[in-house]
C-alpha cells in the first residue's frame, strides 16, 4: 500500500469504544487519546503522580491537553478520564481497571506504552547503589508495569469475551543495541512474555 493511500483517520465502528492507556501524560499517550478522542472514543488515562506537578514538563504538557479538551466542549471533557497511577504498584493498574470499568461499564483496548531508557554500560550501571537502583527502576516500568497492567485487565476481558491488548516496543525488544543493555533486556522481557500469553489467552479464554 502506498503511503498516499494510508487513510489519516481510524475506521468508523458502531460505537465508541474504551480505551486505557497505561502512560497517558507521555507524549504518544497525548497523541493517542487526541485522536481517539476525536474519532469518538472514550479514553482513561494512567497518570503518575509526580507528572501532575508543573514543574515536570509532562505535567505541563498534560494539562495543556487537558484545558485543549475543555476548549472542545464537555462532551470531549466527559470520554477523557485521568487516572492517578503508578505503574510499578499493581494495586494501582487495579484501580484504574476498576475505574474504567465503574466509569463506562468495560474495557475494549488495554494499550501500554510506559517506557524510560537508561544509556550506559553494564559496567556502568553496576557501579554504584544509585545506579543499581536506576536499573531496577527502569525494570519497574518497562517490564513489571505492563505485566502488572495486563494482569489487572485479564478478568474483565474474560468476562467480556472480547477486548484487546497492545504493547508498544521497539527494535530494541529484537536486536541488542550498544549502550542500551538494560532497556533492551526489559524489552525482550516483556516480548518473551506477551508471546506466552498470546500462546495460552485460547486454552484459558
């Protein structure tokens, strides 16, 4: 398909549907809900705390989607619901599960895309408590946090006999890339682990 045939809209469907994205004050998850939100969809969004503060520039940004959707019209305001959340705490991914579905009665699409990259050597990245802290963090995030989410959201999906999980990667999750040991193994991580459960969403529903 040539790139001028691409449509610049998502297909029409018979309803909106409901979406939780798992890093919603991160650019993609402003980029995403802006367009879906668009196309008439209903969008929770996980946010961390810390971004809700002006002095992050995350923070900043998100609220300046957010006074963009009150420029909309409180229509656009009522299918956008933010959710404080911490991806690492699974109590939290089950809050935002909860809420959703609270909130709008189901979950269509579970879409993860929390990410953070540390460059550096393994040796690097050993050196110091401060630096091994950093490399668990970023396990944290980029692998146990979607896990986490994905096991919150697997219940509703079973009990709705349908539903959808995306988990954004990168070429990173397949080839090893200089500098970006850590990042690269939690993305392989998260990888090996969508493709076990892929393999076993059939025989468990």
């Amino acid at each position: 398909m040539s790139q001028a045939s691409v449509p610049s809209h998502f297909p029409a469907h018979d309803g909106p549907r409901v979406w939780v994205i798992s890093a919603g004050s991160s650019p993609i998850g402003i980029a995403l809900a802006r367009q879906l939100l668009a196309h008439g969809d209903i969008v929770v969004a996980g946010v961390p705390e810390s971004n809700l503060e002006r002095e992050d520039p995350r923070g900043a940004d998100f609220e300046a989607f957010l006074d963009e959707l009150a420029s909309k019209g409180s229509d656009w305001e009522e299918r956008m619901k933010p959710v404080i959340m911490d991806i690492r705490i699974m109590n939290e991914c089950q809050v935002i599960i909860a809420e959703a579905i609270s909130a709008f009665g189901r979950i269509d699409i579970l879409i993860c895309c929390s990410s953070q990259a540390i460059i550096g050597t393994v040796e690097e990245l050993s050196a110091s408590e401060r630096t091994r802290l950093l490399v668990k963090d970023q396990f944290e995030l980029n692998y146990f946090g979607p896990v986490n989410l994905i096991k919150a959201v697997l219940p509703q999906l079973r009990k709705q006999k349908n539903g959808h999980i995306l988990v954004l990667g990168g070429i990173t999750s397949h080839i090893g890339t200089p500098g970006l040991g850590v990042y690269c193994a939690a993305g392989w991580a998260l990888e090996g682990f969508c493709d076990v459960r892929f393999a076993t969403w059939p025989k468990r529903g």
